[in-house]
C-alpha cells in the first residue's frame, strides 16, 4: 500500500520535474549567461562539476547582461508593449462577437442547444495552422474578400488588411473564438428565467433587463472568456508570423526570431522569462476568479 | 434564461456560424479548382489530391505526424491518469503545491516558451532530436490537460464504490481496474482524443524540438504556407478537416448514445427499486 502510493506520486512528479521544472530552470541559467558564437551559443554559467565552491564562483559570475540588452534595445520593449495591446484589443473584439452568439445559443430551443455547441466546438477541433491559413487566401491583395469587393463594384482597389495589425485582429478572433463563447454559453444558460420573467411583470423594457439582470449574472462567463483570450494571444507566434506584417510586433514571435534566425539563446531565454513575468499577473487573477467562482457555484 | 428566442438572436447565431465556417468552407470549394490561381474558379477538378497523395514529403510527415501522435497521447493518458489520482485522492504529500502548480502551469505557458526551454534541456542531456523528443514534449503538456479532464470525472465519483471494493478484499491496483476505471473510462478515452489532436495540431514545439528526418505535417505544412497559398495545400487542408470532422461528429455521436443508455438503466434501476 505504502510503495504503491509512493510509486503513483512519484511517477508523474518525476517526469514533471524532468520535463517542465528542469528545462524551466534551464531557461533561467541560460538567461543569465553570456552569449557566444559557439555549438550551443551560450557560455554555461552553472558547472555543477567543480562542487559547492565552482556553485559559489559561478554565481558570482550571474549577470543580467542579457535583460540590460532587453531594456536597452527599444525594440523589445515596443514588441512587449504591443503584444499586451493586440492581445487587449482582440480579447474585447471577440468579447462583442462571442456574446450576441452565446446569448442567442443560450436562448435557443433546447433540443437545438448540444448541435450548437457542438458547431462552436469543431473548428476548434481544426488545425490551426489550417484556420489561419484559410484567411490568408481570404484578405490578401488577390484574395476572395477583395476580389469579391471589387466584382461588386464596393472598391475599385484592393484593401490592404494582409500584413496589417488588422489582419492579426482577425486571426486571433477567429481562433480564439470558442473560448469566449463557451464560458459565456456556461454562465447565461444558468440564468434562471424567473428573473427575467419577474423584471418584466415589475415594468422592466427589455433593454434595461438585460443590463441589469442578464449582464451582471453574466459577468463571471465574461472574465473567465477574456482571460481564455487575452492569456494566450499575447505568447502568439503563428498568427502575428504568419497574417501580421513585418511592422507587427509580438513578444512570441521576437522570442522566435532570436532563437531561430539570430541564434542568441541567451536573449531568447531572457525574453521567455520576461515574457512569463508579463504573463503572471493574468494567470494569477484569473485562477482567483475561477476559484472564487467554483466557490459560489460549490 | 428566458426562452424567447427572436430574430435578433437567429441573426446573431447566423453571423456568427458563417463567421467560423465560411473560411474553412473556401479552402475545400477550392481545393476542386482546376486552375492553379487558387482564387479564380477554374472548373471542377480533383488533380490536386492526387498530387498531394503522390507527395511522399507529405505522406511521410503525416505518417510521423499520427507515429508521434499516438505514443504521446497514450503517455499522456497513463501519466495523465495518474497525476489525476493524485490531485484528487492522495491527500496530502510533500510538495504537493508544486505539483498541482507543475500540472497547472503548462496549459498557461506559451507554446514559444515551452518549446524553448524543451529544446535547451535535451540539448543539455545531449538527446539528439527526433521523433522521441517531440514525443516527450507533447506528453508532457497534454499530460496535464488529460489530467484537468479526468480529473473533472474523478472528482464526482462516488468514492464509497471504491472502498466498497476494498472491504471485500480487492487490492488497491484491482478496485481501480475493476471500480474506478471502468467509471472514469469516458474521460480517459476524451483525454487520449484531446491529447492526440493537440499532438496532431502542434507547429511550434515541434518546431523546436524536432531535428533533421523527424518533419511533422505541421511543420511541413507551415514552411509550405509561408510561401503562400496554393491548390495543394486546399486539398491537404480538406483532407484534414474531413478526417477531424468525421472524428468529432462520430464521437459526439457516440457518447449521446452512451447518455441514453445510461439514462435508461438508470431509469430501469430507479423502476426495479
């Protein structure tokens, strides 16, 4: 009893700590060491050969080197700056979206409600390199919504939306949409119509039910769908390479470049921890309202 | 909620079903275009499928593609499976807050992120890069979302059943086999599809993680896109979303059929009492 409980913790502890603590820890060293033009191009500042005192003198050694660079080429930071405000501004543009679609999923007739769901869910299920592929062919120069545009008489020149930050604006709407919609559909389902019913019956017009009464009860599916949206969308790095211009700046794909094209593994380590520190204030407050959340509901 | 459902609502459900299928709809219209300009209609034609079958950069990437996706998931699941048993019934143990933040923290992580600090490991142990790395790299994320899903199932099963079990002398390993797991299996076969679509699906760990000989589709598939769209890709995409939409509307499928099932030997149960 004693060995197998220990064997069932210990089993994916271990591979955890192997496969996300270590490499995570990994990525802090490396951070801190210095970059050099060698096969891997970084200079190790941990040796764990040489015991405690080459533990103590390579400590010594640490240097921020690295995160100066960040702060000191602007560049970094204007792509940290960026990231936050696309991701801000996609999560409330799939916000305005995905509300009137839960709210109409939530009041449509019953039997039609699992099919629905499931229709939001599919393409999610897609790939995603083939969604944001589909709107490549959609909103470049020659594409379907500018050929179309244009056979209709509507513009006489091709909008340019690919390789803009509006392009990006689409890609992560799209994508992101069914994790707006489905804890919105969670929390106005739940609404017990009785409320509604008894605003009406006391002289409430339906608009001002629907603020008072539908919205705030909503609220809860409306946090938990933004922070679905905003957390991911500012690590993105497919959308922003593949629909953003060179112009469009995004931390994800600055972390890519360093790594892939520059080769400077020491300033994408730093970008990836940056990155997570930029990322913890999210995290954080949105496990909180999930917690608080479960709490009420519990 | 009040059911009124008006033509407000049917035109917002409208817009918003166009708005996630019309996209996908144009690259399977066009991936029977005859002409090579992939937005101008060509007549009808299925040419493009058979090149892309005849690809053998492509059947071979999509076969390393399901090889990887296969053994994560089901990595993913076992492992999954047991840090699910963990969270919910060990208790407490030492270091149990890191574990749970352990299991948390990668659903959140950014793919770059992720990808990176895997790659800077096996390149610390000096793994060579190939099919197992990216293995391991996708276990381990859809580790954890297998276990936030079974987890869910876990958490309100009767426990009583169990210890049932375990009174009339079953050893912990049997009342699992037999009790639990028979019980959870729905979350664990949703865990080992999820597992394996995210495997299939995923660009950028496996970007970092896969060395020379190891290409997956996806891989394959984004240095193809980065050279803009083609009639080729139309028909790989169709196949694709063929293949997951079969999937998802055959599981969907099935598992209402199991609610019936369910719901009619409860009723049976609930009548023979």
């Amino acid at each position: 009893m004693r060995t197998s409980r220990k064997f069932l913790i210990l089993t994916p502890y271990l591979w955890l700590g192997l496969f996300f603590l270590v490499p995570f820890l990994i990525v802090i060293k490396i951070a801190l060491s210095d970059s050099v033009t060698a096969s891997p191009p970084y200079a190790p500042t941990f040796s764990l050969d040489e015991g405690l005192a080459g533990l103590r003198a390579s400590f010594a050694q640490l240097d921020f080197e690295n995160f100066l660079w960040l702060a000191e080429d602007g560049i970094y930071l204007k792509a940290y700056f960026n990231s936050v405000k696309v991701a801000a501004i996609a999560t409330l543009l799939t916000l305005l979206i995905g509300y009137p679609v839960a709210y109409a999923m939530a009041k449509a007739p019953r039997d039609w409600r699992k099919t629905l769901l499931l229709l939001v869910i599919l393409p999610f299920w897609t790939s995603f390199l083939i969604r944001i592929y589909a709107w490549i062919g959609i909103l470049k120069n020659e594409g379907f919504l500018n050929l179309t545009l244009m056979k209709l008489g509507i513009i006489d020149q091709p909008l340019a939306i690919m390789h803009t930050e509006l392009a990006v604006y689409i890609g992560i709407v799209y994508s992101y949409l069914p994790f707006m919609i489905l804890p919105l559909y969670a929390s106005l389902e739940r609404i017990d119509g009785k409320l509604l019913e008894a605003a009406e019956d006391l002289g409430c017009g339906a608009f001002a039910a629907f603020r008072q009464i539908t919205l705030p009860l909503s609220l809860p599916g409306v946090v938990a769908g933004c922070f679905l949206v905003f957390i991911p969308a500012i690590g993105e790095f497919v959308i922003p390479d593949l629909l953003g211009g060179s112009g469009t700046l995004m931390i994800g794909k600055t972390l890519w470049l360093e790594f892939f094209s520059n080769r400077d593994w020491g300033v994408a380590a730093a970008v990836a921890i940056v990155l997570l520190t930029i990322l913890i204030v999210p995290i954080v407050l949105f496990q909180r309202h999930q917690q608080k959340h479960q709490e009420e509901l519990g | 909620m009040i059911r009124r459902f008006n033509m407000f609502n049917l035109t917002s459900l409208t817009f918003g079903l166009a708005f996630l299928y019309l996209p996908l709809l144009l690259v399977v219209i066009y991936s029977f275009n005859d002409s090579r300009l992939v937005t101008v209609w060509g007549g009808f034609s299925t040419k493009w499928y058979g090149i892309v079958l005849n690809n053998d950069a492509y059947l071979e990437a999509a076969w390393i593609t399901l090889r990887i996706a296969f053994v994560s998931a089901t990595l993913a699941t076992v492992l999954g499976t047991l840090s699910a048993v963990v969270m919910v019934r060990a208790g407490s143990f030492p270091g149990r807050t890191l574990f749970s933040g352990m299991i948390f923290a990668p659903l959140v992580m950014p793919e770059v992120v992720t990808g990176l600090s895997l790659l800077l490991l096996f390149v610390a142990i000096g793994l060579d890069r190939g099919f197992w790395t990216i293995t391991i790299a996708h276990a381990t994320f859809a580790m954890c979302y297998a276990s936030v899903v079974i987890s869910s199932r876990l958490a309100s099963f009767d426990r009583s059943l169990e210890d049932a079990a375990l009174d009339l002398g079953c050893t912990p390993l049997s009342a699992f086999r037999q009790v639990t797991l028979p019980v959870i299996a729905p979350a664990v076969i949703s865990a080992w599809l999820l597992s394996f679509t995210l495997s299939l699906d995923d660009l950028v760990i496996a970007t970092f993680t896969s060395g020379p000989g190891s290409t997956t589709l996806p891989v394959k598939l984004y240095s193809s896109v980065r050279l803009g769209v083609s009639p080729e890709i139309n028909a790989l995409s169709t196949m694709l979303i063929g293949i997951v939409t079969f999937g998802v509307i055959a599981a969907s499928l099935i598992n209402r059929r199991q609610e019936r099932r369910q719901k009619q030997e409860n009723r049976a149960a609930a009548a023979a009492a």
